[in-house]
C-alpha cells in the first residue's frame, strides 16, 4: 500500500500483478525505471546542456537545471557541477551577457548555488532601475498634457487679442475698424464722420 500511494495511476496499472507481493513490485518498478538507462541518460544531458532561459526569472530558470540533475542523478548518471554551471551560464538570456562574461572568467569558478545567487541578485538590481525609469517617464508624460493646455489657452488669448473680441478692451472699447486708412472707434464716431463729409 506504501508503494501504491506513492506512484502515478499509469504506473501501478503497468507494473501490478495478481497475488504480487511488495517485493516483486519494487523489483517491476526499479526495471522499469532503469530500462533504456543510457538512452535515458543521453536524452537527459542534451536537454541539460542546451537549457536555455528564454523569459523566465532566474530561480524558475534554475529549478528546470535541478530538476534535470535529479533525473539524471536517478539513473545513477552523475554531471560535473562545473559542467551544469557552464550549461547554466550559456543558456542565460542575453541582457545578462555583462555578469555571465565576469563568471565565466573568475579565478575559482563558482559553484552553482553561488551562480544563482549572484545572478538573482543582479536580476533584482536590474529590475529596480527599470522600475526607476518607468517611474520617471510616467512622471514625465504626466506633465505634458498640463504644459500644452497652458500654451493654448496663451494662444487663444492672444488670438483674442488680436481681433478684439471677448476680451477686457473689447468690452470696455468695442472693436476697431480699419476701411479705407481710417479708424473707427464704435459705431458712433462712423456715423459722425460720414455725416460731415
């Protein structure tokens, strides 16, 4: 029963036999997890060495690297530490080209628990200063819809201005007309000027 609840639905179907006893179903599984061992072992180590990170954070990346040596190191095939730490290093993703040249020429090459650490790290610096510049563009652009609001109310108060409407001087004076090289001031002073010529 220990056996039972510790193995997958697939894998008691596969290997349960009738009047089988606890021995001979360890035995069924062991065979069965060792068949094809070298292929097995093959299969695994390519995967492990053309690991690659592609968009995952550092830890996620460095549980996929363990869970492989875990396989690997169940079918008693064992890789060298400085091996998995070169694999770890090469599949990284490019924006940690910088730290991944500076691990790669260290006098004692780290091991790979110190690798994830430096990396996660570096990660976490990385990650703060993008933090910093989306924070100060944001700041930024939150500014700009302020300052062209101000420039075309400036705008349209000098256009007022110019023609004389709707503005402090226009109320109080009227408009001024320019016909003929002659200027008017309101209706009043037109009409005086027409009636003595």
């Amino acid at each position: 029963m220990w056996i039972f609840g510790t193995i997958t639905q697939s894998l008691t179907q596969s290997s349960h036999k009738k009047n089988q006893i606890a021995f001979d179903l360890w035995d069924s599984l062991e065979n069965l997890f060792r068949d094809n061992k070298d292929a097995k072992a093959m299969s695994l180590d390519q995967q492990l060495c053309n690991i690659t990170q592609g968009d995952s954070i550092i830890n996620a990346y460095y549980t996929r690297i363990k869970n492989l040596i875990d396989l690997l190191e169940n079918i008693e095939f064992f890789v060298p530490e400085k091996n998995t730490v070169n694999y770890a290093i090469n599949g990284l993703n490019p924006r940690f080209d910088d730290i991944a040249s500076i691990l790669r020429h260290r006098n004692q090459f780290p091991t790979l628990l110190e690798t994830r650490s430096i990396l996660a790290l570096e990660e976490q610096t990385m990650n703060q200063l993008q933090n910093r510049l989306v924070t100060s563009t944001h700041h930024d652009n939150s500014l700009s819809p302020t300052i062209l609001n101000v420039q075309h109310t400036n705008n349209n108060h000098n256009s007022r201005d110019f023609h004389g409407n709707n503005n402090s001087r226009g109320g109080r004076y009227g408009t001024q007309n320019i016909r003929g090289g002659r200027n008017n001031h309101g209706g009043g002073h037109g009409n005086q000027y027409n009636n003595k010529n």
